[in-house]
C-alpha cells in the first residue's frame, strides 16, 4: 500500500492537517491536490501551532517532500508569506523538500477584489466564502485564461496574458461593481519582487514526480482540502466551495490514475460544524452548541468566524462515505464531548413526514429536513492524557462501537487532543 487520500467527509474544518501531520512521519511525499488559500489546516507540535493554508502538511517533517500539484489555486502572496514564517520557525530548511507544478493557476489582486466585490453586492444571499479570489480563479481555468504558475517567469507571456483579462476584470469591478480597477503595471511589480523568492519551488511536471515515485514504491500521501459536503458537483450547492473536494478530485488534480490509490482515509470530527451559510441539519442553538463551540475552540483557522456546531451526522457521514469511497476513518475531538451526560448522533431525517437514511441531494430538500437524534450516554472522564485506544472510557468507546455499526467502517485513529502526541491509533496507515 503506498497512495493514501486523506479527504475531509463534512463541511471542512474536520481536522486534516493533524492527520497529514502524524501520518507524514511515515510518507516519503505529501501532494496537496485542490483548494487555494481559504483552507487552513491545524498543527499542534510540543504546544506550538502552525497554520498551513497552500504549503502541504508533510512540511514539519524535514523528509518528507511535499507537492502543490496542478488542481490548487496559489495565491503568490500568501505563499511566499507562508513560507518566509516556515523558514523563520526553522522549517523549510532545503527549498527542494517544496516543489510546485508549473501548472498551478495563480490568484492575483483582481481575483481576491472581484471575489470579495460578489460577496458585497449579494448582501443577505451571499455565500459565505473567505474571499481569497478562489471562485474566480477556477472560473478563469474553466475559461481558459488562468495566468499560470510558469508564467510568473516570462515577462512577455505575463504582460500578454494580464493585458487581456485585465480587460474584462476591470470592466466588471468598476461598472458592474462600482469598485476601484487594478494596474497591470502594479501587479507585474509586485510579481518581479516575488519571482527569485518563487522561484526555486518551481517543478515543470509534478505529474511525473509523483508517477515515478510511486513507481518506485514511495509513499505517498494525497492532502485535500475543505470537506466532501462543500464539493462543487456533490455538495450542499450554492453554497459550497469552488473546487472539487472528494477523493476523484486527487487523481484529477495530481496527475495520477485511480487504480494508484490503496485507501482512503475519512476525516470526521466526533460532532458536526460548518463555516458560512448553508443547510446544516443537525446544528444547535442551544448552550450545548455554544459549549461545543467554545470546548472545540471552533473558530475558522482562515477567516477567525465561529462554526456553527452541531451532533455528529450520520446520514451525512454515510452520503460522504459513499461518494468517496472512503474505507477508513479518522475521528477527531472526541475529548470535547467529554463530560457531557449524554451524546447526540443523527440516524436519520424526517422529511415531509417520511423517515429517510438518505441525504437529499437538493438544497431545497436538505433544508427541510429535520434530523433523527439519538441520544447516548456520555462519559465524564478527560482523555487528553490517554495514550492507547483501550484506555478510553467504556461510553466513549460504545460511541465509536455505534458509529462502526452504523457506516459499516473502522474507526483507525482517534484524535483526544490537539497535540500531535495525542493522537491515538489502531492500525499502520500503510500496509
């Protein structure tokens, strides 16, 4: 076994980037296949936190290599911001350990403004996005303008290409949106100034690099970013991001057929949170979301606004499962439902009067739906400290014993803390 998709199974924010982090000691490269900058993934090594949002999470590990391969939006900003604080904490100390394709599309001033702009002038119906130019990165790969992340590094093709979206983008920002244009001559400044930092990240096929290693019997992990329930072809649409985030999307934006890969692996918090507007059936408005809320430090590690908090569902997770093929899961959080008397978990919907095991696909619907809770008993004990699987609390486990009989899948690494130390497991990820 040696390709493994790491994949969010809910609405993001499900803890990825620990998991990245743990299992990347034993990965020879980390390859982060979709998403931009609106993702923020969560390290927590002896106290000290690390937020990742384009460098893969393999990047702690000074052996590991990591790849942004041709799926992810770079905004060229963030990511020499990024890396310089890497460098600064004493990672990052061989820039050959980072590698990004040639193919990447990049995120420029006039993606993020025109992004931003939307989400002003759709006032009460926006969509909740961070507004880091990603919607409008994508649709420019769809239109196949995407000023690319070898372009950076050809002033002729640069100037050529900005030219003429510039054109449309600014027509757009000032009469359509009443907003301020941008100047070619200030982006291409701003490029030059980054170009020589860039520059030695630069990978022409990351395609290949990733088929000659698994070739060669490397392992390799897959980094997706955001949840399975904000895909753009099967999430809760409108309101999803602007990528696709199941597990198809890592052959797609890697480079790499799917009878590469070995297993998935399923994120899942123990509870249920979303970021943003949207259907979220099982979310809690009541002191039990605001203790989970608060508990979970459920704030978003990108924006900083709070996720909505809710029970753990199970018609979702399933729905997740399904369209993933996911054959593993990973629970985290589990020490935040500690000391509550009992526990929910979502079995089903009721929907006009019919109970349903099935995750309606249409928003409409979604929003209609009213979960079917079933309550477990709790447990009071902390877990932060328990190093092993079978030291859980007897409550804590017949949860996770109910979650298996549910999805029919294992529960292989259980998350009791936010150190990288406390996280507990019950098989190798690669065998």
């Amino acid at each position: 076994m040696s390709a493994v998709i790491v994949v969010g199974s809910q609405w993001g924010d499900e803890g990825k980037g620990k998991v990245i982090d743990f299992f990347s000691a034993q990965a020879d490269f980390v390859v982060r296949y979709q998403g931009g900058a609106n993702a923020g993934h969560t390290i927590v090594v002896d106290g000290k936190k690390t937020v990742l949002h384009l460098v893969p999470s393999g990047i702690l590990h000074p052996k590991t290599k990591c790849i942004i391969a041709n799926g992810v939006v770079l905004d060229v900003n963030s990511f020499a911001e990024e890396v310089r604080a890497l460098k600064l904490t004493g990672y990052l100390k061989d820039s050959t350990q980072l590698m990004v394709s040639d193919a990447v599309s990049v995120i420029l001033p006039y993606h993020r403004q025109l992004d931003q702009a939307r989400e002003k002038a759709l006032g009460a119906d926006k969509i909740g996005t961070t507004g880091r130019g990603i919607g409008p990165a994508y649709e420019e790969r769809a239109g196949r303008k995407a000023i690319l992340f070898g372009d950076i590094f050809d002033d002729e093709r640069l100037k050529e290409k900005l030219q003429s979206t510039l054109q449309e983008k600014n027509f757009l920002l000032e009469k359509f949106y009443g907003e301020k244009p941008i100047e070619i001559d200030e982006i291409i400044r701003n490029i030059k100034v980054l170009r020589e930092e860039l520059k030695p990240f630069r990978t022409a096929d990351t395609s290949l690099v990733i088929h000659q290693a698994l070739k060669a019997g490397k392992k390799v992990l897959f980094e997706g970013a955001q949840g399975t329930l904000l895909d753009l072809f099967h999430g809760t649409y409108p309101f999803v991001t602007s990528s696709s985030t199941i597990a198809g999307s890592a052959c797609i934006g890697s480079g790499v057929g799917p009878c590469e890969i070995d297993k998935v692996i399923g994120i899942t918090k123990a509870y249920a949170t979303r970021v943003g507007e949207g259907p979220f059936p099982t979310e809690l408005f009541n002191q039990t979301g605001d203790l989970l809320q608060h508990k979970g430090n459920e704030f978003g590690a990108t924006t900083g606004r709070k996720r909505r908090c809710g029970w753990l569902d199970l018609v979702a997770l399933r729905y997740a499962i399904r369209i993933n093929g996911i054959t593993h899961l990973a629970m985290m959080k589990l020490d935040v439902l500690s000391g509550m008397d009992e526990v929910g978990v979502c079995v089903a919907y009721e929907l006009n009067g019919e109970v349903i095991r099935e995750m309606p696909t249409s928003y409409a619907l979604l929003s209609k739906v009213k979960p079917v809770i079933k309550m477990l008993s709790g447990w009071t004990d902390e877990l932060e400290k328990i190093t092993d699987i079978k030291d859980l609390p007897m409550n804590s486990r017949r949860y996770m014993d109910f979650i298996n009989a549910e999805t029919g899948l294992p529960i292989d690494m259980i998350s009791v803390g936010p150190g990288r130390e406390q996280t507990l497991w019950a098989k190798p990820l690669f065998s």
